[in-house]
C-alpha cells in the first residue's frame, strides 16, 4: 500500500518554525519552510538562549512543553554539532528570599550559598543545571538537519496572509512569532523587546548569572563569546540604543566584578508574548486548507520548542 503524505508548508524559520520542520521533515512528510528571515535573523537569532520558562502564558501548557523540551535538548547535549550544553545557572533575586520554583526541584535545583562571589550583589539565589542552546550554533544545525531529512528553505518569501502559501501545499503550520500579528490579525500580541550585548569571553565565567528583577540582568557565556543583557520593554523599536548596551554592560560589569568589555555587537529582538496564551491549535484557511498554529512563545521559544512541536505532529495525527 502506498501512503502518501501530506505535503506541509511551514511559514518562519526561526526556532519554532525550524523545529516543526525537522519534527515533520524526519517524519516523511514533504516539508518546506518560507519565511522572509531565516535562523540568525530572527528574533531567535537575539536570544540568551538558556532553558528557562519566562515571560509565557498559561503555565499548565508552558511548565509541560519546556519539560518535554528539557529531555530533548539533554539528548542534543551529547552532539557537539548541536551547540547545545548543559550549563550551571545562577538565578538570583534583588530582594528577600528567592523561592525556588516547583518546576525546578527535581531538575535538582538548591539555594545558593552566600559565600558565592555574585552573590554580593544580591540578596539570594538558586542554582540548577539546565540546557544552553548557543544560537550562532543551534540555529544552523537545525536548518541543516532539515535539509538533511529533505527539507526545502525558502528565504525572503513575506505573506500577506496564509493562503498565500501556494495550494500545493495540503498543510501550513503557522511559527511567524511576532509576525503573526499582520499575517493572522492576532492583536493578543505584545512585543517584548529585548536588547543584548555580544563581548568576548569573560575569565573564568562558566556558569550563567541571570536576575530577572528589574533592572533584568544576564551574563550566558557561549562556546566562543558571552551574552550580557538584558531588556523587557513594550515596543517595537527594532534599533539597539547605546545608552542601554552602556548601562547592560556597566551591571554585567559590576555583578562580576570585571572591568567593562568592549563591546563586539548589539542585538535586538521582539519577544513574540501573546495575552491569552501561547496559540498552539488547529484552525482552517479561508480556502479550506487545514493550519496550526503555533506562535506566542514570549520570552521561553526555545524552552517550549521540542514540546510544542511534538503537539503540533499530535495534532495532525
Ligand atoms: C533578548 C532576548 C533573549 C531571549 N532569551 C531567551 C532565552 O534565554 N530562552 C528562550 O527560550 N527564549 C528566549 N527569548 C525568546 C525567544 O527568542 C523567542 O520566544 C523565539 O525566538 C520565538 O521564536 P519563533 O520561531 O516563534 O519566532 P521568530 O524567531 O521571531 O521567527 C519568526 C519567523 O517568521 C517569519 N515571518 C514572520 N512574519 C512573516 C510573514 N508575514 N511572511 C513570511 N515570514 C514571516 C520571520 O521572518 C521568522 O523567520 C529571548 C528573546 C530575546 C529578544
């Protein structure tokens, strides 16, 4: 008996949307992505990009998909192609007594002791080992993993609207982040920009520093540079602001008692956070053709991206 597939059509190509490629490309189905930006040039291409669940709605879909991710991404730390590590994070707060999250304490997560250097600069913390998908990496060996299933990726292609994906196609899964506000009229969409500074590696730094108490700070060192951020701002200003980078680079600086780095590059991105919720459901075109969409991750994309695309294939059957 011959089975023929589906032929599917994904529209983005940044972490979402390269994930749901490969999950359907390794499946057999015919896949192509289209989107106007691929990989390093999306907001992807911006992230930290630390598993970590934050600034994403509903947490009873949210803490699920990030721990099914979780899994997934502990097998890639076995890849050095992947990019993907197991990194200590360092999670402090600016007041009072950090309260570990349920999530965290069978991931093996404890207070950090006050004698940790850092910890001067707060008032607690706690420790846990988590994945760190290093984007300059990460996104590449996804892209290639999809072509290497079959998989075809079309840049500079924009939609007005989703049936604009040529009708040969028997299915579209939606993964245009922030985009999906124009393409599918979603007004439920916020961009939560953020702003980051690329410097070189900093001595003896092999953990991530993160205090998400405003002013938001992160040190991620990566395989060949360090991230420092960082910014959570209502906006669609896509243009780095120097008097931010000075002032993310000067709190960097101060937390880990380094002198201040020259600074490499500056990125911007808008977190796609979405009011009601991550959309992760089954609709229809206007022509009939079937869509899921799978957009809204706020600031967790990459933490929900295994989990997400595994409902997404569920879904579909
Ligand atoms: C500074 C910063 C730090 C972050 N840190 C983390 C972190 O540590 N951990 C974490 O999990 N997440 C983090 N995030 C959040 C994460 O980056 C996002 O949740 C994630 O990038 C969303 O991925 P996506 O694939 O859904 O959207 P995007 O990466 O925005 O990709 C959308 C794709 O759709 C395409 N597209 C959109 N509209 C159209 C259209 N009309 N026609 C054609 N193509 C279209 C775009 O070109 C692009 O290819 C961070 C974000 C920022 C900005």
């Amino acid at each position: 008996m011959i089975v023929v597939m589906d032929r599917v059509a994904v529209a983005g190509a940044g972490v979402s949307g390269l994930t749901c490629g490969v999950s359907f490309a390794e499946r057999g189905y015919p896949t192509a992505i289209f989107a106007e930006e691929t990989g390093r040039q999306t907001t992807s291409g911006a992230a930290g990009a630390l598993w970590f669940p934050y600034d994403a709605m509903p947490p009873e879909k949210v803490i699920p998909w990030a721990l099914q991710t979780f899994d997934t991404l502990v097998d890639l730390a076995r890849v050095p192609a992947s990019g993907v590590s197991m990194i200590e994070l360092r999670q402090f707060s600016r007041s009072g007594k950090i309260q570990i999250p349920d999530w965290a304490i069978p991931l093996g997560a404890c207070v950090i002791p006050s004698k940790v250097a850092e910890s001067r600069a707060f008032t607690s913390g706690f420790s846990v080992i988590i994945p760190l998908m290093d984007t300059t990496i990460y996104l590449d060996y996804l892209a290639d993993r999809f072509v290497a299933a079959g998989g075809e990726i079309n840049a500079n292609v924009h939609f007005e609207k989703l049936e604009d994906v040529d009708s040969k196609f028997d299915l579209v899964i939606n993964c245009a982040g922030i985009g999906a506000r124009e393409l599918v009229q979603d007004f439920e969409l916020e961009p939560h920009r953020g702003q980051v500074a690329i410097i070189s590696k900093v001595d003896n730094l092999s953990c991530a520093i993160v205090c998400d108490d405003p002013p938001l700070m992160y040190a991620i060192p990566r395989r060949n540079d360090c991230v420092f951020g960082g910014t959570n701002d209502l906006s669609d200003n896509l243009a780095p602001d120097p008097a931010t980078t000075d002032r993310i680079v000067a709190e960097c600086s101060r937390v880990l008692h380094i002198d201040k780095p020259r600074v490499h590059a500056e990125r911007v991105g808008l977190r796609p956070y979405r009011k009601s919720g991550v959309r992760l459901e089954r609709d229809r075109l206007r022509d009939g053709r079937t869509v899921i969409h799978n957009y809204g991750h706020g600031g967790s994309g990459f933490t929900l991206s295994w989990g997400c695309a595994g409902d997404v294939a569920r879904i579909v059957g």
